[in-house]
C-alpha cells in the first residue's frame, strides 16, 4: 500500500461547486502539504500543516482552505471552484528525523478538471 | 514566487551521455533536494544535499551545492532511456518550514 494516498485520482467538475481532495498518510509523520502542479510552472505550495491545531498558508491559498482531522489525514477544499483551479493537486508528508531529515515523500496526486 | 530556477527548462541526449541541470535560488537554505517525476506521476526524491555540503553522489547521480553562488547542480552520468522524465530542485527554506519548488527540467533520453 501506498504511504500517502489522495482521493480522488481525476475529478471532473463544474464551477461554483465545491469540491474536497483527501489525503491520508501511513508515514507517521506531523508535517503535510498541498501542492499545485500547473504546466511549465512546477509546484506551489498552498498550505501546510504541522500538526493537528498548526495550519499555514502557503504561496497560493486563496480560494482554498485545508482541514487537519487526525495526524494521518490533510484534506484541500476547494469551496467554489473555478476554471483557473484546473490543475493537477499533490499531497506531501516530510521527514523531520534521521538521515531523511526534510525529505518529501509524495502521494500520486489528483487531477482536477473544473468546467 | 519561485524559490529555485532550474537550467535547461528542456535537454535532449542520447543514451549513454551524461545529463547535467542546474538550479538557482534566492534566499538562505537548510538543505536542497532534486525529484524526479514521471509523467503525470508523483514525485520521487532523488538526493538531499545540506547547507553545510558540497557534494553528494548517490549512484549514477552527482549532486553539488555552491551557497555562495546561490546554485546547485545535477549530474546523472550514462544516462538511459528509463531517465526521461522531469526533475525538480527544491529548497528547504532556513526554518525548516518550507519546501519550494522550481519549474523543473523536462529530460528526454534517446535509445
């Protein structure tokens, strides 16, 4: 099984509608993120949790908001979304301890299209 | 804005080459890593370079850091077609907190 898993893999929908991307981690590890993935522009950040009471905005958090349920789980809300939010949506743990001390380790992302 | 600047954005090379990419970034750093990602896939880490480091090979890879230039360098020697793909810098920003990307180079690896 996957260490970090998203759901949904590829969600097709139409503006206004809210929409919410789920991850949820096996690491063990506080920190996650959300990152978004557009052509030529590779990844920015969004948000970023260090844990359950710590939420942080990132580069590009407007029109998103994040909820951290549980250590393992870091889910991206998108409450309206709209068609610039077309994008493909990764979910990050990181190592904090050992020789893997600040090492990303990445979930197989979700593509959003927003219609 | 972007932390890191890859160089190429694009490089093509036949089987058996190296492949170098370079990355640039702006502001103080606790360590800079390089990812790979297969099309449309998630992102793997590569290599994890620290400050206080100048150079890192792991296998084929070779991986330099120059804090004073502000730069960092990829080198994947005998390249294979199974290295096509795009590899990202990322920087973890002094802190710890944050790690950001760059564009990334897309690498194509003929046969």
């Amino acid at each position: 099984d996957a260490d970090v898993t998203q759901t949904p893999r590829n969600r097709i929908t139409k503006t206004g509608k809210r929409i919410m991307l789920e991850c949820s981690q096996t690491k063990g590890h506080d920190r996650m993120y959300w990152y978004r993935q557009d052509p030529g522009l590779g990844l920015r950040l969004i948000y970023y949790s260090f844990d359950v009471k710590d939420i942080n905005k990132g580069e590009i958090s407007d029109g998103y908001s994040v909820s951290r349920q549980a250590q393992a789980k870091f889910s991206l809300s998108l409450e309206s979304a709209i068609p610039n939010q077309t994008a493909l949506y990764f979910c990050a743990t990181k190592s904090t301890t050992g020789d893997r001390n600040g090492e990303l380790f990445f979930g197989e992302g979700s593509r959003l299209t927003v219609l | 804005s972007q932390q890191g600047e890859e160089d190429p954005q694009a490089l093509s090379i036949q089987e058996g080459e190296n492949a170098t990419m370079n990355c640039s970034y702006k502001t103080s750093i606790n360590n800079l890593q390089w990812y790979r990602q297969n099309s449309g896939r998630g992102l793997v880490h590569l290599i994890l370079i620290r400050s206080n480091e100048r150079e890192k090979h792991s296998g084929r890879l070779r991986v330099t850091l120059d804090t004073s230039k502000k730069s960092s360098s990829l080198l994947i020697t005998a390249s294979r077609a199974a290295d096509t793909a795009s590899y990202f810098c990322a920087t973890e920003r002094t802190g710890g907190f944050k790690t950001i990307f760059g564009a990334g180079t897309r690498l194509f690896v003929k046969a």
